[in-house]
C-alpha cells in the first residue's frame, strides 16, 4: 500500500535539482505542518487531460505552478490506462501535488502552485 510517507520518501530519493521536488522537500518536512489529503486515483490518460487544461487555467489565472509541465511530459510517457495516485500537501501559500504509478509505485511527477495572493 502507498502512504503518504512512502510517497515522501520516494520523492526524496528523486534529484534535488528539480525544482518542484526541491521546494516540496523543504516545504512538506515532518515538522513542517503541511496538510495531506488524499490520495486521489486517476488513469494517466484522465490526469494528463486534467492537466493539460489545468496549466491554461493556471496561465491564465496568474498561478505560478512549478513541475506542471515536467509532469505532462512523464504522464505523456504512461499507458492512457495506467493508475496514476495523487497525493497532495497543503501549505500556507503552497499545494503541493505528487503523482505515483499505482502498479509500479514509481514516481510520475511533482507540482507546486501558489496563489499570487499567496
């Protein structure tokens, strides 16, 4: 079963030099407060949708979102039909969402959006 914890632990294990994974490990930390929900289940080919409409949302919305288009990229490499989870962490300025291959617990990706009111 994949706990928010594993999840963490996993996107620990990815390069620090991403920023969305750089901003959600300093962010989400165990004593951070951070908020998790979730975790959300998808197929690839539903969340890539969501996405895709989401980041022109997002664009036009003024929101700064950091890892949206990495994650289309490796959503883009997913069997439509994969089952994608999503896991998200809540900030005080910051949703932190980290997506997880459900059949092979792998990491897909990392976004951070923040309001500009934020």
């Amino acid at each position: 079963m994949v706990t928010f914890e594993t999840v963490w632990q996993l996107v620990a294990a990815v390069d620090r030099e991403v920023p969305a994974v750089r901003e959600f490990m300093l962010a989400t930390g165990p004593k951070s407060g951070a908020t998790e929900f979730g975790p959300g289940q998808s197929t690839a080919g539903e969340t890539l949708s969501s996405f895709l409409v989401r980041r022109e949302a997002s664009r036009l919305a003024g929101l700064e979102e950091v890892g949206l288009d990495q994650s289309i990229q490796r959503l883009e490499l997913l069997d439509a039909i994969e089952s994608v989870l999503l896991f998200h962490w809540h900030t005080a300025d910051s949703v932190f969402t980290v997506l997880v291959s459900e059949r092979t617990a792998a990491f897909v990706g990392c976004v951070r959006v923040r309001s500009p009111l934020g």
